[in-house]
C-alpha cells in the first residue's frame, strides 16, 4: 500500500521527499536536454571535426526517431511499474539505463552512438511518467498541497533544462563532443546517488506494484511478461543484424515508426470514440480531447524543433557573440527553461487576476499556437536577412524562444489539466499517456521537418510552418465557443 505523509512539511511546507524527486528529475532533464543540446549538431559535423557527417534528412530523422520514442516508451514504462516492479524501482532502473546510455556516447563509434541513444529512450520511459506519479503519492486525496507541490517539480524541470545546454553544450562544442554526452551521464548519477539517500523520505509511495487480483492472474502476468521479453529480445537481434548487413538503413526505420505512430493513434482514437459505454456528455469530451490532441500535437511539431531546426538556425546563422565575447551555439537551448522561470509567474497571476474573465481552455490552446506561429513569423524575416551568408544578431532567436516560451505557458500546463478534467474517471490515468501521444507525434515531425533545412530556401520553410501554426490557431479560436459548450462545465 502506497501511503503518503500526510503531515510531512520539511521541504517548504511540503513532504521532505519532494526534494529527493525534485533533484532526481533536474538531473534526469539535465542528462536529457544536455545530451539534445547536442545531438544533431554533433551528426551533421564533419568527420574532420569528430561528428557523424550526417546530411540533415538523416540527421533529423534520427533526432525525430529518438524525441519521440522518448516518450511513446513512458505507457510501457508506466504499465512496467504498474504491474512488475513498483514506480521506485523503475525510476531507480530507468535513471541507471539513461546512464550508461549516455556513458555509450562517450565512446566514439557510430555502434555506440546508436546503443547509447537505445539506452536512453529505454531508461527514459522507465523513469520520467513514474517519478511524476511518485510526487503524486506523497500527498493524501484532499492534501491541498498537491498542484503546489507539482508546479515546485516543474520548476525541477526547468532548472535542468537551463543549466545543461551551458555545461554539456560548452564541453561538446568547445572540449569534445563525446566530452558534453559523458558530462550528461554524470549528471545522472549524481541524481540517481541523490535519489538513494534521499529514499527514506519517501515513505511506502511507489515502492510496491498494485497487487494482482489472484495467484493465478500474477502467474499469468509473470508469463506473459517472459513471452514479450522474449520476442523483443529477438526482434532487437534480428534488426541489429539486418542493420549491421546494410539491409535496412535508419531513414527506412524512421519512416517504420512514423507509421507505427499514426497506426497506434488511429487504434487508440478509434476504440476512444466507438468503444465504450459513454454517456451523451462523456461523449462530447471525448470527440474535444481528440481536438486537443491535435492541437497539441501540431504545436509539439512546430515547438520541438527547438532542438533540430533552430538548433541548425543558431550554429550556422545566427552570431554566437556579443560584445566580443564568444559562446557556444547550443547555449540556445537554455533560453526557453529561462522564459519559463521568468513567465510562470507572471502567467499565474495573470490568469487568477482575470477571474470570470479568464479565457477557455479552447482559447488557451489557439494562443499557444499562435504564439509558436509568430515565433516562426520572426524567423522569415530573420532567415531573410541571413540568405546572403550574413549570420544575424542574437537577438532574433532571443525574440523567437521568448514567443515559444509565452505559446507553450498557454497550451502546455493547460492542456494536462485538461485531459485530466475531460476524461471519464474510468480512464483518467490513460488520457495522461494521450497527452504524451501528442508529445511523440510532435517530436517525430519536428525531426523530419529538419530534413528540409538544406532541401528548401529557410525562408520558404520558415514561412510555410508559420502559416501553418497562425491559421491552425485562428480556426481553432473560430470554433472556441462551440467547443467550450462541448466541455460541459470544464473550463
């Protein structure tokens, strides 16, 4: 039994445990972002300089691959801990497996690059959906503490994501780039030695599976699980064999799981809206969280290429330099965690400040997508100025993460709250995997939409993702008010 502690307020009024997770997730984002800061500046390097010398078609195909089995592996890594081996264990396994991914990158082969990345989208689904369900049990039904406590272990996250780019960006661009994985790695298990001590302040939360109905339903699970150990075992080896002969290349398996994607969303949405005992009001949630998803992922898409096409957009044509004094491109990557320390704030208040007045949750969802739209607005003319081989001002991209960050405040908190209120009680815990759905298909097409970066003029890229997202957003706006009577008395 999963007990939280009820009258724990060490951490700032809140249980001492909070600390211990979020540490563990700061350095879990640490590992992650430093290694993503990274990445595909590190395949599309010339060999000379120790990348890949990937052309960027394959070099976003990779990063696609990887963003988004990054979090299409949190539904089995939540059902892993569910059933088998506890939310603390798998937190504990994911983080070590992440580890010795990135420890994987640190050798300089092409066999490693590829294992290590393996690696991490495995520990990465162990860990990053169970810690969160953790933080959730160290507090009791009606602690009100809880969305409190939540939005403290989002700052976590963000503290992570700010300081990794500076540290792992720095020692991969101006040390080695195998220098900037390995200093991921080590982060990691700092978090993971933090995570041990700290254990004993998390009482009994995650430490056990939910229990089995029976003997005999544990026994069936425990051969059902051996069965699907097996199987993947041998599909891994027949496709690592097929690889090593050149028989398959990893374009042809990007464009494998980019279908796999689209068939897991259409089974899912599928059996969501004819399956199913719902009410008539139930009903209509369901058909608006089918619109959220869409929403969230055309904005997922459009956002995550913070790491792909921007990252591109910052080494080769934007001046790492001010005032003469020079930094590393993927130091980028920090702004965007920075805006959010900055905005969070700022948005709160803004929102309690409304009251009545506050917009729907439609409307938030049309502001984030037309905050990520002018961001890429921006970046038109930015990319215009940079068509002769002029690299801009920093302060171009400054404005286009600043307009990122003020889009994903209206949409990202907003739209887990809102899968969370919509869904029937019955799936509740599902619709949190819907939302990490959206953040799959999301990053997949941001990684694909990279390979156009040498195949099309940036202006013409830049321009088409714009309009894309801004008309995406005003007919989203257009239909608000039909849509927020669909939601009943959610707002």
């Amino acid at each position: 039994m999963n007990a939280p502690v009820v009258h724990d307020r060490a951490f700032f009024g809140h249980p001492r445990g909070l600390s211990t997770l979020f540490f563990t997730e700061m350095w879990e984002r640490f590992s992650y972002y430093g290694m993503r800061a990274l990445l595909i500046l590190f395949m599309t390097a010339p060999l000379a300089s120790g990348g890949l010398g990937f052309d960027t078609s394959t070099a976003g195909a990779v990063y696609g691959l990887y963003t988004s089995m990054v979090y299409m592996t949190t539904l089995p890594g939540g059902w892993i801990a569910d059933r088998l081996i506890g939310q603390r264990r798998a937190v504990f396994y994911g983080g070590a497996i992440i580890a010795a991914g990135h420890f994987s990158m640190a050798v300089p082969s092409l066999a490693t690059f590829y294992l290590g990345l393996f690696l991490i989208v495995i520990g990465t689904g162990l860990l990053k959906g169970n810690v969160s369900v953790i933080v959730g049990q160290l507090y009791g039904p009606q602690d009100t503490r809880r969305d409190a406590g939540f939005s403290i272990f989002y700052m976590g996250i963000n503290l992570g994501a700010f300081v990794a780019p500076l540290v792992c960006g720095y020692l991969g661009q101006r040390v080695n780039w195998h220098a900037g994985f390995a200093a991921a790695g080590v982060g990691m298990v700092i978090g993971l030695i933090q995570y041990q001590l700290g254990a004993k302040y998390l009482g009994n939360a995650g430490l056990e599976p939910v229990p089995a109905a029976s003997q005999e339903a544990a026994a069936a699970l425990v051969s059902r699980t051996r069965l699907a150990g097996v199987l993947t075992v041998v599909a891994l080896l027949i496709f690592g064999v097929l690889a090593y002969r050149g028989v398959i290349d990893v374009t042809q398996v990007a464009d494998a799981a980019g279908y796999l994607l689209l068939m897991i969303t259409v089974a899912f949405f599928g059996w969501l809206f004819l399956a199913g005992d719902w009410t008539p009001a139930e009903r209509k949630r369901l058909y608006v969280i089918g619109l959220f998803f869409l929403a969230a992922a055309i904005f997922w898409s459009l956002f995550e290429q913070a790491g792909s096409t921007l990252n591109l957009f910052g080494d080769r044509d934007t001046r790492t330099s001010i005032f003469g004094w020079s930094f590393p491109s993927s130091w980028f990557q920090s702004m965007n965690s920075m805006f959010v320390w900055t905005l969070a704030p700022v948005f709160a208040w803004i929102w309690i400040s409304l009251g009545t007045r506050e917009p729907s949750t439609p409307v938030k969802f049309s502001l984030g997508l037309l905050g990520v739209g002018a961001g890429f607005a921006v970046l038109v003319v930015a990319s215009q100025l940079a068509a002769g081989g002029v690299q801009v001002s920093p302060l171009w991209l400054t404005v286009v993460y600043l307009l990122h960050t003020v889009g994903e405040l209206c949409l990202s908190p907003v739209g887990l709250s809102a899968m969370t209120k919509l869904a029937p009680a019955r799936i509740c815990g599902l619709m949190m995997g819907v939302w990490f759905l959206a953040t799959s298909v999301g990053n997949f097409i941001a990684g694909r939409l990279a390979g156009f970066y040498e195949q099309m003029p940036l202006p013409t890229l830049f321009t088409t993702i714009a309009l894309f997202s801004i008309v995406a957003g005003l007919l989203l706006l257009a239909v608000a008010p039909p849509i927020k009577r669909m939601m009943g008395e959610v707002n």
